[in-house]
C-alpha cells in the first residue's frame, strides 16, 4: 500500500507540474516562440534521423558479426584485445572522432557518418559477444548430442538465446548516436545541433530548446521502436534476467 501510495502521488505530482509548466508557457509567450521554430525543427529533425539510421545501421551491420566471430573460441584470447582495439571509440571524444574523421573525409554527412559508426560501435559488438557467450552450455551440448553442425548451434541456439541481451546493446548504442548527432552540426551536417549550437552562440534559449527537446524526444522515440522489435523478435522462452 505505501509503494502504491507513492506512486499515485508521484503521478499527481507529475500532473500538476506539467499543468503549472504549460500555464507558464502559455502567459511567458514561449509557445509562440516554439511555433516559430517548428518549420526548422521539422527539416533539421529529418537530417537528424537520416544520420542515425545509416550510422547506427552501419554500426549493426558491422558489430553484430564482429561480435559473433569474436565469441567463437578459436578467438578466446583475442577477443578482449580486439575489443579494447575497439573501446578507443567510446574513450576518445566524440568530437574529437569527428575532427579526426573530417581531417580524412573533408566536411559534411560522409565524416559525421563515419565518427558516429565509430562511436556506435563497441556497446553492440560488447553484448553480442557477451550475450552469446552466456548461452548455457548445457544448451550447447544438447544441440551438438542432436547432430547439429556449428552454423545451426549458432542460429538456432545461441542467437535466439543471446538476441535478448544484443538488443539491449543496439538500444543502448542508439540512445547514445541521437545523443551525440548535434555535434555533427560542427563539421557541416546538419541536423539538430544547428539549433542548439547556434541558439548558444547567441544566447537565444528558446532556439537553444528547440533543438534540445525534439533531440531528447527523438532519442525517447527510438529507443521504444529498438524495445518494440525487440519484443516482437526476441523468442518468448529467453529469460532476460541473464541480461
């Protein structure tokens, strides 16, 4: 009772904050102010989710098999060097992979592509390897004792046991690419940030808020689209409390 208590409560809460925060806005003019922006937030909000569908496909359709050949065991000891190999992404900056990559690629949509791939990289190809490596291995040797070659271990047992927790990876990278697209502004292209940043420069929080929030809203949207297919693609009999 006091937990449901609580939670009412918090719902109340949450209610008359929000009713307070639209009050608000509606007497400052901010809502005007946002209207005026709408047509931009729409077009950058385009180029925003262009840049995450390719780099976060291409992040995919590179990390999910460089997971898979990392947990084979003829990889056993160099699957955390490589990996380390591959943390480089996540420890330098993202703007800093940026720069790097507009150093190689000029300016524009080819160079933020690449640095975002990079940075979207190692969450993926991490829990594809640790997801299929904590298949039981008791599933393992029944599937051999069934005659089952090595191609039909892996897609019959190990990665519809491990898709669980590789979706959580891809969820995770996902949130993290939104996140980090508005620095694509920086070396020419596009999307959000051009509010945000330009909104900085000339201390105008309502622009500054008008790439901010869709961002947030964005990164909120995709992460319930990864946790639908998710729901619908991973087999109902994997626990996910191994994840």
């Amino acid at each position: 009772m006091p937990i449901r208590s609580l939670k009412s409560a918090g719902r109340w809460l949450l209610a008359i904050l929000l009713f307070a925060a639209g009050v608000w806005a509606q007497r400052s003019g901010v809502i005007e102010d946002f209207i005026y922006y709408l047509p931009d937030v729409r077009y950058l909000a385009v180029q925003h989710l262009f840049l995450t569908a390719v780099s976060g496909s291409l992040a995919i359709v590179i990390a999910v098999p460089l997971g898979i050949v990392l947990s084979r065991p003829s990889m056993a000891r160099f699957a955390e060097s490589l990996m380390q190999v591959l943390n480089v992404g996540t420890t330098i900056p993202t703007l800093a992979v940026l720069a790097l990559s507009m150093s190689f690629l000029g300016i524009g949509t080819t160079p933020a592509i690449f640095g975002l791939t990079v940075a979207t990289l190692l969450p993926i190809t991490r829990n594809t390897y640790v997801g299929l490596k904590g298949v039981s291995p008791a599933l393992m040797e029944a599937a051999a004792g069934l005659g089952m070659s090595p191609a039909q271990r892996l897609f019959r047992v190990e990665l519809p046991n491990a898709l669980y927790v590789i979706f959580a990876g891809i969820r995770t990278a996902l949130a993290i690419n939104v996140g980090t697209v508005p620095l694509a502004f920086l070396i020419g292209a596009g999307g959000l940030g051009e509010l945000i940043f330009t909104g900085i420069d000339l201390y105008d929080t309502v622009m500054m808020l008008a790439g901010a929030i869709p961002t947030a809203l964005l990164a909120v949207i995709v992460d319930a689209l990864v946790a639908v297919v998710a729901f619908l693609v991973v087999p109902r009999g994997v626990n996910p409390s191994r994840a």
